[in-house]
C-alpha cells in the first residue's frame, strides 16, 4: 500500500541561494513542489548520495561555514 503523502512536519530552514535554487530547479524537472522535492531526497537520502563525495563535500561546506554565515 502506498504512503499517503501529507506533510507531517514543518521547520525553519536556513539555506543558501544556490542551494534554493538548486533544490527550485530539481523540483521542477521532477514536476515537485519544493516540499515534495525535499522530501523525495530525505527519504532516498542514501540511494541519491554517493557517500565518499559526500564525506569530502561535507568537510568542505563545514570549513566554509563560518565564513558564508557573514
């Protein structure tokens, strides 16, 4: 049986302009809204990522934080 999609949850988010305008591009080549969009890649988190890149990517985003948050 499939799951009934509503959105259970909502939260304040911070992100950047590229990656709101990565995350609107996605959603629309998928035909998603944003939510939908975002809630399509939590779900196949590990099957959308590719976990040596994004070990790398990660450290690099953490070691530009402070810098971006100015």
């Amino acid at each position: 049986m499939p799951k009934r999609f509503r959105l259970t949850r909502r939260f304040p988010v911070s992100m950047t302009e590229d990656g709101y305008r990565r995350l609107k591009r996605f959603a629309t080549e998928a035909g998603l809204d944003e939510g939908e969009a975002l809630s399509f890649l939590f779900e196949h988190f590990d099957s959308v990522t590719d976990g040596d890149t994004l070990t790398h990517r990660l450290r690099v985003f953490n070691a530009e934080l402070d810098s971006r948050k100015r």
